[in-house]
C-alpha cells in the first residue's frame, strides 16, 4: 500500500492467493505438467531476474541495451512528443531509463508488474530521478484486462513498452490474442516498442537460460518456494533440480523443474504426484523470425526494426493498423 503522503499513487489489481493457488493446481493437472512462469515475480523472484540480467551469458538484456543506446534519438523520433509511456512487466525500470532520458516532454509514464513491492520500489526511483514526471504504477497481471490511470495532461498517444523477451513466453496462438489486446488499449494512434528474441544457435540459447553461477536455477525453484508460501503448499525444494531444453521443433527454450527422485505434492486438497524424472515445465521462450514475428503482429504494421550486428535481439517499432 502506498502512503498519504506517497507521491505514487498505486493502482493496485495483484492477483489473490486463491487466483495462484487454482492456476498452480490447474497446470500440475496438465500432461506434461506445468506451471505459469508470470508467478516468477515475487519479490525474491524480482530480485533474481535483475542479477540473471547481469550474467556473462544472459545475451538478450546487454544486447537490446546495446540496440537502445544505438538507436535511441531515431526510436524516440518514431514515437514522437507527449506521449504516455506504458511499460509491461517493468521490473527495476532500469532499461526504461534510455527512453525516459531522450523522449520529448512525455505526459506520464505507468509501469505495470505482477510484484507490488519490486514495482513500488522502483516507481519511486524513477519518481525521483525525473522529478517532473508523472509516475503511475499499476499491479497487475497484464495477461489479464485492468484500467489504465488517466495523466494530468492529454497525451498524443499512447506507447506500450515491452521490452525484454517476455513475448517469447506466449505460445504462437495467445501472441496474437495478446497483441490484440495491446492494440484495444492504446487505440488508434497507439505504438508498440518491443522487445523480440531471435532464433539461434543452442549453443548460445542453453547457458543464457542455465548460467554457470546457478541464478537461473535459484529462480526457477524460487516458484517452488513461493507456491509453498502462498499456497501452503509442501513442495521438497533439495527435491528438484533445474534443467534448460532447446525443442527445435517448436522453436523454444523451456525451463523445466526435474523431480529428483519419487515426489508427492499437496495443494490445498489436492495431492499431486510425479516419479523420478519427470519434469514440471516452467517456462517457453519462442525465438522467432523477423518474417515469423510480423505475421503473429496482424493487428500492427511493423514500421521499423533495429537489430545487433549478430541478428540476435530485435527492438521493433509497431502502429496500430487502421480500422
């Protein structure tokens, strides 16, 4: 919660313990067995993912960074003057910064993320740092619909911010649903600055998803410890190991939690079991192809796309598609 005095107001639809607890049980039910990798995000979760952004191997974080930097007044030309930035899965804001530095006069800028704390923590320092700033953070899963708050002044459009790889955690089908949804929300004259992941060789993709210092592993169990906390679940941490899959077939990194030896788990109610072996999936992570990628962005026109010399990052520039 945030202060009278808090000069953050906070929006705040974080999703309840019930809501975890029959999504956990819904995907152990599933065959091969899952969990949703947006539950990574608690605060300890939060947390790992920025020292996992810093690892020699994590290629994606350095990589678009390196894009940004680069291409950064010609980005924000794209965009255009007094725009609202909406940022999903925001995390720390550190990469949120490049723009917030060099965009002409933005009117606000609204940090969405799944942890209420991480996300406070971090709206505050950006409140700080741009002090004339409107800063409006907002908890929530962006998966699901919510309300976005209304700055002081009008914008002239509205710029949805997703950077990262996190589209490469949808599987082809919900993309485009999804980037429907991005499309109704910031309307007509909306754009899209994203983030995506290219295709690769496993060589470079396994390390960057099972890092040699095991933060990568400490943030997969993490989800375990969390579902215990939240959910008075009793999952055996020492009971599984982390473990990163290339499935060439589908084009993806999975993470996976691998059960050590026989393993019985009790969800409220509810008992799950699983042998020796067998694997809980917690993660995709799609890398797509430029071409690939623009067919899943139907409701968009991909008006530009900066890429590293290695064509492995992309940073994409989208508008709306008229009705």
């Amino acid at each position: 919660m945030t202060a009278p005095d808090d000069p953050i107001a906070l929006l705040d639809y974080e999703p309840k313990t019930d809501d975890l607890m029959a999504e956990v049980i819904h995907g152990l039910n599933q065959e091969p067995k899952l969990l949703p990798c947006k539950f990574f995000y608690d605060q300890r979760g939060s947390r790992l993912f920025d020292q996992i952004c810093e690892l020699p191997e994590y290629y994606p974080t350095r990589t678009e960074q390196a894009i940004m930097t680069e291409h950064i007044d010609e980005i924000c030309a794209a965009l255009g003057p007094d725009v609202l930035l909406i940022e999903l899965g925001s995390g720390s804001s550190l990469k949120t910064q490049t723009l917030l530095d060099h965009l002409d006069d933005p009117v606000g800028y609204v940090p969405i993320d799944i942890s209420r704390e991480h996300l406070l923590t971090s709206a505050r320092r950006i409140n700080r740092r741009y002090r004339e700033l409107q800063v409006m953070p907002v908890c929530a899963d962006y998966h699901q619909d919510f309300d976005l708050p209304t700055p002081d002044r009008e914008p002239r459009r509205r710029v949805v911010y997703f950077p990262g790889s996190t589209i490469g955690n949808f599987h082809r089908p919900d993309v485009r649903r999804f980037l429907r949804r991005i499309a109704r929300l910031i309307g007509p004259e909306g754009v899209l600055l994203i983030g995506v992941d290219l295709r690769k060789s496993p060589e470079v993709l396994i390390p960057a998803y099972d890092d040699a210092q095991g933060v990568t592993a400490a943030f997969n169990l993490n989800l375990l410890q969390r579902i215990n906390r939240e959910t008075d679940a009793d999952f055996d941490l020492a009971a599984y190991r982390h473990e990163a899959r290339w499935n060439s077939s589908e084009s993806r990194i999975e993470m996976h939690l691998v059960a050590r030896s026989n393993q019985t788990v009790t969800i409220g109610r509810r008992m799950f079991t699983l042998g020796a072996g067998e694997s809980i999936r917690t993660e995709c992570s799609y890398k797509h192809t430029l071409t690939g990628f623009a067919e899943l962005a139907d409701d968009f026109t991909v008006e530009s796309v900066w890429t590293d010399d290695g064509d492995r990052f992309s940073v994409q520039h989208l508008t709306v598609n008229a009705d």
